[in-house]
C-alpha cells in the first residue's frame, strides 16, 4: 500500500502539471490526491505501519487491540496536520482579501499613476524595483497582477511588455523570498517554526533576494534600448463615476499594508499564530471601510465591501493548497519523505546547500508549495546548527523555493498568473527570461554562500 500512496501522488501531481491539456483545474486534482493518499494510508495500514517508527511507536500494543483504538490514532494524526494546514490557508484567505480591497478601492493607483518616464531601461528598473517591494509587503501572486494591469496602461507593443512581464515574475519571486507574508513557502517555514524570527530572515535574505533581481537587470541594461510607446488614454464614464475619491484610494492603501506589516509584529508580541494578526488587520480594514462608505447606496457600496471582495477571492487557489499539503502529509506519516531525505543527504554528503539548490531548480518544474512542505516532513527541527530554528537551511530553503521557479514560467504561481493574463509562449520565456533568471538565481545563491559559508 505503501506503493500505492506513491503512485497515486505521481498520477495527482503529473494531472497538476497537465492542468491546460487535460482541462481539469489542478485544485480538483489536489483535492483528489490528498485524500486518495489519507484513504489508502488508512486501508493499508498493516502495510504501511512499520515504516511509520517516528509516528507509531505504539503500533504493537495498538495492533493487538480492537479497531476503534486504531481509528482513533489516524484521527490524531490527520487532524494534526490539518490543524498547521488550517492555520496556512486562513492567513492566505485574510491577506487575499485584504489585498483585493485595496485594489478595489484602486489603491494600487496611489503609486504607479506616478510612473512618467518612456524610456526602456529605466521603466524596466522602475517597474522590477517596485514589484521586488510590493511582493514583499503582499505577495509575489497578487503583486505580478496588479504589475501586468500597470504594464497594460504604459506599454502598447505586446512583445515588448511580455520582456517586461518576464522580468516582473522574476523579481516578484525574489521579492516574496524574504518576506514571511511575501511567498506562500516563506509562510509556510514562518508559520510551522522553521522561520520564526521576521528580523533575522529579512536581514539574511534580502540582499540574496536582491542580487537575483540586479543581476539581470543590469545585464539587460547593455541590451534594451530605446523608448516604449504608450497606449493612448480613453477616459470611459467609469473613470468619471468612481465612487472612490483620492483621499479614500489613499486611506484604504495605507491601511492594507500597514494591516500586513502588523502580522509580524503581533506574532512577536503575543507569539500566537500569525493568521490571528491576519484575522485582526482584516477585521480592522473591514470595519474602517464598512464606516467610510455609509452613507452610500448599496449598489456603489456592495463591490468596495469585504463582502462584494470576497466572491473575488481565487478559493481554487486555497483549496489547491490543502490537497497538495494533505498529498504531502501522507507521505510524511507513511515514512517516504524520510527516505528521500536519506537518499539526498548521501547523494550531496549532507551538504545543505547543493541539497537547497538542487530543491529550488526542481520548483521550476514542480510547485514549489509541495516541494517545501515535503522538506519540512523530510527534515526535524534541530536544537542547534543548520537544521534549527531559523538555520541556515531553513533560510536557503526559503531563497531557492522562492526564486528557482522563475527559471520556467510554470515554476511559480506568479508565472502561471502571467502565462495566463498575457498569453506568454512557454517557449519565448525560456528562450528570452530563464536564462536572466537562472544566472540571478545563482548569483543569489552565491552570495549568501559567501556570507554565511565562507
């Protein structure tokens, strides 16, 4: 059965992969997965049950025993798992919706109606400077489509805002590395104790995160000349109708990333889990804005209302998410992802950082969520050394599952939203952005070698 569980992850995950072919949404497969892969742990448990030391030590009492006690022990452990789970996807839920208020109320205008300039190379620093920010302070999904919207409205030819695009996936992922709210595996080390320390992640990533984004840039400095031509601006009887003014797209803005910032903060204030300080800024952008629009009719106050954003809230997405970390929990109970970590430390003699590099380049062409969350089971939290709280493989985990999956533009969620929104070529990426993305992913990955290896 231990095979089975095997094989029916393969099968979830290649119907991940083939998510366009098929024409099957990736959350219906990882759905499906998840659970195939509890069920079958559960019916096979006299199989699976020796390889499961770490997590049944009391197997040969319990086996002797009547069902219901062995029932019980696979309720634990599921609800065990789905308890840390739960507490990923209700941060993600808070922090989707208090993102997609603000763009509602069109905050996001606040900063990029500042954008003036025409000129190729400095727009393109302008705009990847920025995305590397706001991916920080949001996240690198939601930054990447604000970042297309804003591209939309300053570049005309498709061509050339697909170069721009590209390197827009590039540093929304690099930004996202560093911030524990920025990249959803980031979260996820903060939020299961790999990654507790918000200062010390933020001052060890940055500059990595940094020099993955710097390096391409200033090689497509020499490159890319000339000036980009802007579509011509048609004002439509929206423009005149809406129903914001500046003050509140102002307001609203301010307040959402003054909300997501605050998450860290409270955690290590009150050191309770950080979807409470999630729940706790939403609550607050919820009742400021129930305030502010009052005095409006319901059809201009219902789409500004956290109700009217929640029915645009990608619930595909978080249900994506708990199928392939149910996937990956059974793995973990069963024991494989324990051999795989086995088999990768004789492979690398246990060096952390070939093993890192090696997990961040498989993120191109596997999500990188499941791919954290199977290390997280393969590897324990150390008292001391690389392997403790806020290692140094933990960090370098956060840096290759965060930037590897720019080299393929269906490596990262920011990826496939631009694959999507602007119909990219698979191909025309891989020729034009992977290799920008794979020398930055080194260069990244070099200097945080250097400063904390050397």
């Amino acid at each position: 059965m231990a095979i089975a569980i095997i094989i029916v992850f393969i099968l979830g995950y290649t119907a991940i992969a083939l998510e366009h072919p098929i024409k099957i949404d990736k959350a219906a497969s990882a759905l499906l997965t998840g659970v195939l892969c509890w069920t079958l742990f559960v019916l096979g448990s006299e199989d699976v049950a020796p390889h499961m030391a770490e997590n049944f030590e009391t197997w040969k009492g319990l086996k002797e025993t009547i069902n219901p006690s062995l029932a019980y022990y696979f309720e634990h452990r599921l609800l065990h798992h789905i308890s840390e789970i739960a507490s990923i996807l209700f941060f993600l839920i808070g922090a989707m919706t208090i993102v997609e208020t603000v763009d509602a109320h069109e905050g996001f205008a606040v900063i990029t109606n500042r954008i003036k300039t025409t000129n190729k190379t400095k727009l393109l620093w302008i705009i990847c400077i920025l995305t590397f920010f706001f991916s920080a302070a949001l996240d690198n999904l939601t930054t990447t489509i604000v970042m297309i919207s804003l591209l939309r409205k300053l570049v005309t030819d498709q061509k050339t805002r697909w170069m721009y695009v590209g390197m827009v996936v590039l540093a929304a992922n690099a930004g996202g590395a560093w911030s524990p709210i920025g990249d959803v595996t980031t979260t996820m080390l903060w939020i299961k104790g790999q990654l507790p320390d918000v200062p010390n992640l933020v001052v060890d990533l940055f500059i990595p995160s940094l020099v993955t984004v710097l390096v391409p840039l200033t090689i497509l400095s020499f490159t890319y000349k000339g000036n980009v031509e802007r579509p011509i601006r048609q004002e439509t009887e929206d423009h005149y109708l809406n129903p914001t003014t500046p003050g509140e797209r102002m307001f609203v803005f301010l307040l959402g990333v003054a909300g997501l910032i605050f998450v860290p903060i409270f955690k290590t204030v009150t050191h309770l889990p950080p979807f409470m300080g999630m729940m706790m800024s939403l609550g607050v952008v919820w009742a400021a804005t129930e305030i502010m629009h009052k005095g409006k009719s319901k059809e201009v106050r219902h789409p500004l209302s956290i109700i009217g954003v929640l029915q645009k809230i990608d619930v595909a997405s978080v249900l994506f998410f708990l199928g392939i970390l149910l996937a990956v929990s059974a793995l973990q109970e069963v024991g494989h992802l324990r051999t795989v970590a086995t088999s990768l430390d004789a492979a690398f003699s246990g060096n952390i950082y070939s093993i890192n590099i090696v997990i961040g380049l498989l993120s191109a062409i596997v999500d990188n969520v499941p791919l954290v969350a199977a290390a997280q089971g393969m590897y324990d939290i150390a008292p001391s050394g690389a392997f403790a709280a806020n290692g140094h493989f933990w960090e370098f985990l956060a840096y290759c599952a965060g930037t590897g999956g720019s080299a393929l533009i269906i490596g990262s969620a920011a990826g496939v939203a631009a694959m999507g929104l602007e119909k990219i070529d698979f191909g025309w990426y891989l020729k034009r952005i992977s290799w920008l993305a794979v020398i930055g992913y080194f260069a990244g990955a070099a200097v945080y070698y250097a400063m904390f290896a050397l």
